[in-house]
C-alpha cells in the first residue's frame, strides 16, 4: 500500500502538506512534525462497531432515563454531574505527580462491584500492586493489562466484557495501521476513535488519562477535548498537599462543579469542609489578611487573601499575584488609586490566595481591596469579619449571586460580619445572626473598617 507524509501540528492537529515554521491555525511556532500515514481508504482503520444510522423526527424520538453509576466517592459524583453516565468518556488531565493515577485506582478500588479493566502503558503491575497496597484498598474485580496497542485492547474488551475501562495514559496507545510515533496527533487522534465508538456503541465508561504540557493544556491535539464527554483538570500545587478536581467540559453536568481532596500518604482523602481548612488559624491580628466567600458551583468556600503593599525599591513597581488573576488585580488598584487617592503605582504589590487554590469568582474583589488597604496601612482587620462583593471600575460595590449561600456558610463558620453590596439586599429573606454590612462604593467599606 502506498504511503504519504504529511506535517501535522502537535497543538491543535492542522495538517500540511509541507513543513511551516508557524501554524496558520493556532500561531503557534515550531509544532509541525512529520508523519507516515496509511493513504485514506474507503474503510477505517479500524473495525467499526456501529450500525447503519436511521434518520428520526426529533418528536418521535424515545428519552430513557439515564441511570448514573455510583463513584463512591460524592466529590467526585459532584463533578461528575451526579455520577458517571453508562457509555460515557471522560479524560482526566493533569500535572506529572499530582495524583492522576492515584486518583482513578483509588476510585476503581471502592467500586468492587464492577469489573473494572485498567489499561496500563507507563507502569507495569508491580507498580499498580504497590499502589494498591499503599492505598489500603482491595478489591478483587479489578484486571491490569499493561498494553499500548489500541487493537489488542479493544480485543481483550470484547473478549473479557468489562464494566468499565481505564486508559493510563492516553499519550502511550498506538495503532499498529500507523507508523508514526505513540503521543503524536495521528495517533491519539486513531486511538481515541477507536475506544470511544467502543465506548458508545458496548454502553462501557472510560476515563482517560492525559497530561498536562508547560503552558497548561493537555498534550497532544485539542480536538481530543471535542471527541471525549467531559474534560476533568486534576490540578494543585506540588507544595501544598490539596488537590482540585475542576470540570473543563461536562455533557451531562454543569462545567462549575470542583471537588477538593487532601493527598496523604494512604492517597486522597475527600474534603467535605474546605472552609474550614483553607483558613489560617491565628489570635493576633495581622495586616493584609481578609477572608474572602467564594462560590465554585454550587459550593460555597471561605479563602484567606494574603496581600503585601510596599514601596519599590527599583524603579519600576512589581505586580504579582497567585491564584488571581493578574489583569483583575491591576484593575482594583486602579480603582483604589482613582476614589482612594492612594498611591498604588509606587507600590510593589503581592497577592496570594491561600491554601494553593485559584479563584475566578469576582465576588473575591472585595475581600482583595481590603486587604490591599490593610496591608498598605498597616491595619489589621478583624479576624470574624469577611467579604463577598464585586467591584466595578468606577468603584461601585456590585451584586453577586448566591449570596443566601454564602451568607450561610460564613454563620456557620463562626463570622460575626460580612460585607456584601446593596443591591443585594432586596434579595435577603429570613433572620441571620451574622450581622450584614451593605456598602455600595469603595469608599464606605473604607471608612467602616479602617476609619471607625
């Protein structure tokens, strides 16, 4: 059979004819590389499961009730919209070493009521076994198979029928109808094919081990993110020992759902009350601390925000920020600069959102302003007092959403204040014993902690 080459960019999957040293579809610069590849023919290269399509009336079209398939675990039934859905592909991305594996074994350990097939192409079982062990799980319906090609796979599926299937990692399957190296676009392109017309067509779950390139994106071609259910971001910082399940892309859930596990020695452990952990225990009082309520989903969460406001000592002023967005932070100490009158372009400012954890709800605006004041005026804020408010250009405090939530979950936790827009406050219903602060522009909040 003849063969062709082609370049293929390793980002986002363009093909060309020739070698370009810039990709015209996603810009980026040195990603082409060169594949053998099987001239296309009339049949796929590899067997397809499926049968002939029949066109339907969207009316006349049957709904069945989907019954979801129980994790046990319910951080993980969280992110997964209510549990894993039959037939359903599921990739789970993350860092090397930040418990990818660790994770799904743990998950394929609890669930000794399902045959549970575990495709291994990095470690082999004597590895798995050692995990297994450190985990203090057993289970006797869990199968290893250390094979990377994609055809071998699929026939030892049909062969043993499991109940679902776990792929670790996806970047090490190859077919053998390609001659092009395991991890290239081609080749996770076929691979994937393959296992998710499986998935589909025999009703069986996958997840799908991925991992994470430099600048944070899933190696290999996005379109993997298209082809597959839902997209899990497995992520957290090497020196904290939390670890964030975030979903990217859900089918059948909601994308805003995360789940938080604490990696211990004997794997992760769910964490039901984060607010509780993610909060810095200390009697005196400190300068540049406030607590900031946070919703992620339908989770509430109380984060402690750390700021440091000093003068440059070279020039031009340094802005950094973990955890928060870097262009939100310029944005608030333009706002404190224009209605404050406060000096923030002199300034070297820092700011960290404790316990390793990224946030991208603006209700956390409020709590960053204040501690951004606390530390520039050396003045500690009281430690029973929190924030939950956005803040606009022209300095106005704006509304968030789900306030009754957080109102809840900072009165459970023992605050005695929490500061929240005015325009919020029609939507209040029912008696709190947190008292409620409603400020309507920077400058109130100003003066009602740091002027009283």
């Amino acid at each position: 059979m003849k063969q062709k080459t082609i370049y293929i960019c390793q980002n986002c999957g363009q093909q060309s004819a020739k070698w370009l040293g810039k990709c015209p579809e996603c810009g980026n610069w040195n990603t082409f590389t060169e594949e053998i590849q099987e001239r296309a023919s009339g049949t796929s290269s590899v067997k397809s499961f499926r049968k002939a399509a029949v066109i339907q009336k969207l009316s006349e079209v049957e709904t069945k009730a989907v019954e979801r398939i129980d994790m046990r675990s319910p951080e993980l039934n969280r992110v997964l919209g209510g549990g894993l859905v039959p037939g359903s592909v599921i990739l789970i991305g993350g860092e090397p070493g930040i418990g990818k594996s660790t994770l799904l074994l743990q998950t394929a350990l609890k669930l000794n009521n399902k045959k549970i097939l575990y495709i291994s192409g990095e470690e082999s079982p004597e590895q798995i076994n050692l995990r297994a062990q450190r985990i203090e799980y057993e289970s006797e319906n869990l199968f290893l198979l250390p094979e990377t090609i994609v055809e071998n796979i699929i026939n030892q599926v049909n062969e043993h029928k499991p109940d679902m299937l776990i792929v670790d990692s996806v970047q090490t399957l190859q077919s053998e109808k390609l001659e092009s190296a395991p991890g290239t676009v081609s080749q996770i392109r076929e691979c994937s094919n393959a296992l998710i017309e499986m998935a589909k067509t025999q009703n069986i779950p996958i997840f799908l081990v991925g991992h994470i390139t430099k600048d944070g994106s899933i190696a290999g071609p996005k379109v993997l993110e298209h082809m597959v259910d839902t997209v899990l971001q497995f992520e957290g910082d090497q020196h904290y020992f939390f670890r964030v399940l975030r979903a990217l892309k859900n089918r059948f859930g909601s994308t805003s759902e995360l789940a938080i596990f604490e990696m211990q020695s004997n794997g992760l452990r769910e964490i039901n009350n984060p607010s509780e952990l993610l909060l810095s225990i200390h009697d005196e009082g400190l300068s540049g601390i406030s607590v900031a309520t946070v919703v992620e989903g339908m989770r509430p969460l109380m984060l402690e925000v750390q700021a440091l406001v000093s003068t440059a000592a070279y020039g031009t002023p340094q802005r950094s920020s973990i955890g928060f967005d870097h262009k939100r932070l310029n944005m608030l100490l333009a706002v404190l600069e224009k209605k404050l009158h406060i000096r923030m372009s002199q300034k070297d400012v820092f700011l960290n959102i404790a316990g390793g954890l990224k946030i991208d709800d603006p209700a956390a605006d409020l709590s960053v302003i204040s501690a951004l004041l606390s530390s520039e005026l050396d003045i500690s804020i009281n430690k029973q007092i929190c924030f939950a408010g956005e803040v606009g250009l022209s300095g106005e405090i704006r509304p968030v959403s789900k306030i009754l939530q957080r109102i809840s979950e900072a009165e459970k936790l023992g605050f005695k204040q929490i500061y929240v827009s005015s325009y919020n406050q029609k939507k209040m219903t029912g008696s709190h014993k947190i008292e409620i602060k409603f400020v309507s522009k920077v400058e109130e909040v100003f003066r009602q902690i740091f002027k009283e």
